[in-house]
C-alpha cells in the first residue's frame, strides 16, 4: 500500500520548494480576455486557457482576475453552490446560506487536523450551505459570527504564515459562498503555500471550475451514501449525486484528503457505499482517507432517537476494516 506522501506527492513537492501552489503557477498566469464581456465567453476563455496550459498573453490581466470577475457574475443570480438560489448577493440578497460580506468567525494555526496538514493555518467561514443537525460548529455554520477583513490585511497575514505553517486552510461553517472573497485575497498574495480546500462538497459545476488552478488539495467532507441522509440530516437534496460529481472533478485537477465521519447506524447506508464508491470510480492513488470516530450528538442530534448517541467502538472498527480491505490508504 503507498503512504500519503506518495499520494500527496504534489502537495509534499510543494511544501520542499520544488514546484509553485497552483494559485501562483497557473491562476496568476497571463490571459488575453476582455472582462467586459458576457459570460458564455468568458468561460470560454477561461476553459480553453486551463485546457491549453502555459500560455502568457497579457500581462494586465491574469486567470485569477477573470476567476473573479466570473466568480461576481455568479453571485449576481447565486449559484456558487447546488442550492442555486438565484438570489443577487452583490445587491444584498441573502439566499439559503445567509451568507452577505464574508466574515471570518476564527483564524489560526490548527494543530487538530491530518498529520500531513498540520500545523495548518486554517480560516473559518461563517455561514453554511448545510443544516447539518449535529453540526459541532452550529455557532459559527448557523448564527451570525466573525468579522470582514479586508482582502489586503488578510492577505499580509498569510504571508506571514510563510515558515510557519504548512498550508492555507480555507473552512466554515463552508467556504463556498465566500469564493469571489478568496480568490481576492490570493490575487495579492504571494506566500507559496498549497491551498486546502476544506469543504463539504457541494458546489456548483461553476465553483468547481473556478476552483480548478487555486487548490492544490480538497480536504473533503463525504458523509452520507446514496439514500435520504443526506436530505434527512443536512437538508442537502441530492448530496450523492453532487458530492461524487465533485469528487471526480477534484480527483481530476488536485490531490484530495477525504474525510468520512462515521455516523451511528449509519456504516451500511452510508459508510460503506461511499468507500466502495471511492474505490471503483477515483484514482485512489491521487488521495488518502480518514475514517473519523470522533461523532458526537451535537446541536440538534441531542435527543434524536438514532444519531442522540456515540459511535460504538464495534462499528467504527467495521468501517475502518472494511476502508482498509479495499486497499484505501488511509491517515
Ligand atoms: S452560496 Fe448561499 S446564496 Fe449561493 S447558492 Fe449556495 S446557499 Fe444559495
């Protein structure tokens, strides 16, 4: 079985100097596209420059500005993420999330996650995209929290992280509604840290090939199997479709450190379809897993008839078994 510093061999390349993060190396490259135009051709300009690679035509603007500016047309009629609320976000429209001006609830070296994370400077977004009812972060992911930092401000803050950390970590509460914010913050950054997207996964077609050429590794959340859980425990309709789509779209252009949190009652419906998952459609030699233990009722999963309790040690055992007899390399 290969260890995670071959699976992450792009990250760990990164972190010994020997190649660029993806949002210095390939976003911040060159583009010859008018931002004034409409959006059928900017995505046309911007697919065919990701697809043709190493080209450097105009040095006014780059692939992070055009990543922007589509990134602000989205929000103009919301669909950053699969809820596609529709709602315009630059006029003050709030849509499901309830996500306005991004604010940032936390930030700082985390010491808590992945050993090939840490320590990772890790900033926490308020609002989610999810109504997760055992959410360990409800205070921050479902209730006002946090301030704006100015891009510039946020920016110098993470450049002195450079030595210090191994990685950014971008995290919520869910960072998708607060896209066109980060990709402000790297347009003015030049700290060569890899970009940790740290998400649940479910963003738009849209987000997803913004974020194409600015993470280097998904840190991804997948929770729940091919049933109603989804729906039943995060208010997330058709979670299986859009977490494996965006998988395979990540497994792709990145490197993936995925998380599975092991659910009481929930290892034949949900833990072991997504492993088996995992293993038939990914190239599994590209990312590690994590089988987490540490669910506990939270929030409103307190007095819930099925999820109101700990996770046995029989059933964690079972998952972590059946991950390692498929061959996952697991962290
Ligand atoms: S990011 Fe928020 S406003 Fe935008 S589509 Fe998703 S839930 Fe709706």
């Amino acid at each position: 079985m290969k260890d995670s510093k071959q699976n992450l061999s792009n990250y760990f390349s990164i972190l010994r100097g020997e190649r660029l993060p993806a949002f210095l190396a390939e976003a911040a490259q060159g583009i010859d596209s008018d931002l004034t135009e409409d959006m059928p051709t900017l995505w046309a300009d911007h697919d065919t420059f990701l697809e043709a690679e190493g080209k450097t035509a105009d040095p006014g603007n780059t692939l992070i500005d055009l990543k922007i500016e589509l990134a602000r047309r989205i929000m103009e009629s919301c669909h950053l993420c699969e809820r596609a609320c529709g709602v315009n976000r630059l006029a003050g429209e709030k849509g499901y999330c309830k996500a306005g001006e991004a604010r940032v609830a936390s930030k700082f070296v985390h010491w808590g996650e992945e050993p090939d994370v840490i320590p990772s400077y890790t900033i926490f977004f308020n609002r989610c995209t999810f109504r997760c009812i055992f959410c360990q972060n409800w205070d921050i992911s479902q209730r006002n929290a946090g301030r704006y930092i100015p891009t510039e401000v946020l920016s110098r803050d993470i450049e002195r992280m450079t030595g210090n950390v191994r990685n950014i970590n971008w995290v919520g509460g869910e960072p998708t509604p607060n896209l066109e914010y980060i990709l402000q913050v790297l347009r003015i950054c030049s700290a060569p840290l890899p970009q940790i997207w740290n998400s649940n996964m479910y963003m738009s077609r849209e987000a997803m090939k913004l974020l194409r050429g600015v993470v280097d590794v998904y840190l991804s959340d997948f929770k729940y199997g091919p049933g109603e859980c989804g729906e039943e425990l995060s208010d997330a309709p058709n979670y299986w479709q859009i977490v494996t789509r965006n998988h395979s779209l990540a497994n792709e252009h990145a490197e993936i450190i995925m998380r599975h949190l092991v659910i009481p009652g929930h290892v034949e419906c949900c833990t072991k379809p997504i492993l088996r998952w995992v293993k038939e459609n990914l190239d599994t030699s590209k990312m590690v897993v994590n089988i987490m233990d540490q669910y506990r009722p939270e929030y409103k999963a307190l007095h819930h008839e099925k999820i109101g309790r700990r996770l046995t040690y029989r059933e964690f055992n079972e998952a972590h078994r059946f991950a390692e007899d498929l061959g996952l390399t697991l962290t």
